[in-house]
C-alpha cells in the first residue's frame, strides 16, 4: 500500500497517479486518509501532553504522601483519576482514526511509473515488440477444444461432471504434455538462477492482505469460510508472503524464487467464446518467477525476467507480441506491468500467457518487507513477479499451431521432456 509520508509530502503527485489508473473518486478518498491521519496525530499529541501530567502528578503525589500532606495528595490522586479517563478515550480515538486510515489504504491502488500509457482500457495498451512465425496451418484447422476431443488429450464433459465448468480433466498424451511444460519451465527458471519453492496452495487472510489480493472487491479469490483460508490465484501469494514480517541483509538481495502451483480464481463474470475450452479456467497449472529487490535494481530485475519469459516463447516456437499495459488496463497493486499474448492461428485471436510486474514498494509496505543497507538503515524493498508461463493458453496455442495432417507436431525443446514428438 501507498506510505502516509508518500501521500501527505506528495498528494497531488498520487492524485494524478490515482487518476491515471482511473481509480474513482481518487480526491475524496486521498482526502478522508489525510483528515483522518491529522485527527490520530491531533489525539496523539492530546495524550502526549497528559501523560506528561500525570508523571509530574505522580511526582507530586510522592512528595505530598511524604510531608504527610494526605488530603492534598488525596486531590491530586483524583486528577490523575480524571486524565486517565481522558488518556483512555484519547488513545481510542486514535486508535479508530488509525483502523481508518488502515482501510482507506487498503482500498488505494498502486501508483504507475510514469512511463505507464495513459489509457483506460485492453485497446489502449501499447505493443513494445512482436516476435516468433506465423504458423501455415492446414485447410479447416480446429481449435485446441476440438482436437483435445480428436486425440483424446483434454476431458471437459469429464470435469464438468467431477466438479463443474472450468475444470478440465488432462488425460494420456494431454496430462503427459502438461506435465513437460511444467518441469521445463521449472529447469529453465532454474538455469536463470531462480531457487524452487513448493509452497501451500491455500493462505490466510493475512498473505492475501500482504501482496494486495485482499479486501477482494471482485469476488475472484475462493474462500474457505468455516477456516478463513482462501485458495491462491497465483503463486505470488505464498511466495511473497514468505518474506512478510522479514528484514533482510542488502547482500541478499534480489532474492530469485520460482515455484509450480495449482491457481483457483472464480473468474466471475466470465463467459462468450472467449472462455471456450482452455481460454479461461477456474483452476490451473502455472509457474511464477518471484524477485524481492532494492529500489535501485528493481527496474533491471524487471528487464530480466521480461528477457526469461520471452525466451520460453521463443524456445517454444510461438508467435508472440509483448504489451505495455496502460494505466486502466494494470492490476490494483502493479506500478509497471508488460503483459505477454501468444497468437491462436485457429481462433485468430491473442491469448493473453504471462503478465510480468515490478510493484515498486507497496506490497512490501503492506508485507513490512524490508532490507538493511550497509550503513545499517532500514528500507522497504521492492517486489516483483510474472508467469513463466501459466499453461492453458500454452497448451491451446501449442496445439492449434502445430497441428498437422499426420497429428499435432511437439516443439523440439518439450520432445526431451514429453517422450514423444507428435501426437496422432
């Protein structure tokens, strides 16, 4: 979340950022935080000044119990009595304008670097770069739904049936190829120096809170009411929030982490033919890339893992178009986000497989994650984080791209890890 010092020392800077993200009522809310900040440090001050009463009271009621002065000390006592009730409604009132400001901050997006777009929605992102071929595909090509079906490779009736729409059941040469991508992706994030974690798929309110997916005004995130745990959307939560409450050394950093997870979001709202097969699911494979960095190399961090994930897409032979994302179109939490699409040749649409994020310091305000410097100060860090990749669009374009009139061909670099270089 955005610091106090941020929003009072630079409030029109945030305002504008606010707008630029299109967050509504962006003054008014900026506004209420302030108000109610100066009514905690108004209480604060009240209740500094009384307590320094009631130590000169004490002080004083010392002296008179020793000049045996009991009924003067007795007077006195009662003040002290009297400013303990007012130092406890003060130290309430500041603690509700405290939970306040807390909410209100809860609720205030990210602001964007300045080399964000301006923009409100998906049309206005900006495309940095096009790479990969286009793939000749032959004469009536089908989408990956259909040959899924053909070669027996994805069950969605089956899923449908187990649990309901938006869970498909992976089955022979389909489950064999998932499982491909996810060890490859695993060993190349590891060759680029990315140490492997195997966190839970399920988190508390706390993890939510601390990388920003809570309070979750969407409704995306399943919540497991009779424990309080929600299912992770992505691996960001629990790798994040492994960090959370920590101070690390500056020599640690950046801290390089990947991890291979299950993600559940609702996708409420969803539906169209854009959510056919693959496209859009309620649950799914997906391997994320974690950096904890310092302010001063977080935008090269970000560089790099924009670097790793287009070479997953080139090593995997896929036409591919990289996105700056405009600020009405980036996530609550991102300050700079480049989103990765591969191109369906069947559907003749882009699919959307890796968003890429530096989130400067506001989760690790919100996760008091911070580093010590050499001269031993301490700073927030910045966090960042992208897919590298989230398989169900991998594996639509994998298969509609690559089918051919003998079957549906393997790129050369998953032939190691699947066993077999075509399917038919």
């Amino acid at each position: 979340m955005l610091t106090l010092k941020v929003i009072a020392q630079d409030t029109e800077k945030v305002i504008k950022g606010l707008e630029k993200k299109h967050f509504k009522n962006a003054k008014e809310v900026v506004d209420k935080v302030l108000a109610h900040d100066k009514e905690r440090r108004a209480a604060q001050s009240e209740l500094d000044n009384i307590l320094a009463q009631n130590k000169q009271l004490a002080a004083q009621i010392g002296k008179l119990m020793k000049e045996k002065n009991v009924e003067e000390a007795e007077k006195v006592k009662a003040q002290v009595a009297a400013l303990k009730e007012t130092a406890k409604e003060l130290q309430e009132k500041m603690d509700t304008a405290a939970a306040d400001v807390q909410q209100l901050l809860y609720t205030i997006p990210n602001l964007p670097y300045d080399e964000v777009p301006e923009g409100v929605s998906a049309e206005d992102n900006v495309v940095e770069k096009r790479g990969g071929m286009e793939t000749p595909l032959p004469e009536n090509a089908l989408p990956h739904w259909e040959l899924a079906k053909k070669y027996d490779l994805i069950d969605f009736d089956l899923g449908v049936k187990i649990t309901g729409a938006g869970f498909p059941v992976y089955k022979g040469k389909g489950a064999q190829l998932q499982r491909a991508l996810i060890n490859f992706f695993l060993d190349e994030a590891r060759k680029s120096g990315y140490t492997e974690v195997m966190p839970p798929t399920v988190v508390n309110a706390a993890s939510g809170y601390g990388t920003g997916q809570l309070p979750d005004k969407e409704g995306q995130m399943y919540h497991c009411g009779l424990d309080d745990l929600y299912l992770i959307p992505t691996a960001e939560v629990p790798v994040t929030n492994i960090y959370r409450d920590v101070i690390l050394d500056e020599k640690q950093l950046p801290i390089k982490n990947c991890a291979y997870t299950q993600c559940f979001r609702r996708e409420a709202g969803s539906y169209g033919k854009d959510v056919r097969g693959l496209n859009r699911l309620h649950e799914f494979s997906k391997i994320e890339i974690v950096r904890i960095d310092t302010p001063e190399h977080s935008k090269e961090s970000h560089k790099e893992m924009l670097e790793h994930v287009e070479g997953l897409l080139k090593k995997l032979e896929l036409p591919y178009r990289i996105l700056r994302l405009c600020g009405g179109d980036m996530s609550f939490t991102a300050a700079l986000c480049f989103d990765f699409e591969v191109y369906s040749e069947a559907q003749k649409r882009w699919l959307e497989v890796s968003s890429v994020s530096n989130f400067d310091n506001y989760q690790a305000n919100r996760l008091k994650c911070r580093y010590r410097t050499a001269d031993k100060k301490t700073e927030l860090c910045h966090t960042l984080n992208g897919s590298a990749l989230a398989l169900p669009r991998i594996v639509a374009a994998l298969l509609e791209n690559n089918q051919t009139p003998e079957g549906i061909r393997i790129p050369a670099v998953l032939v190691p890890y699947c066993g077999f270089e075509i399917i038919n």
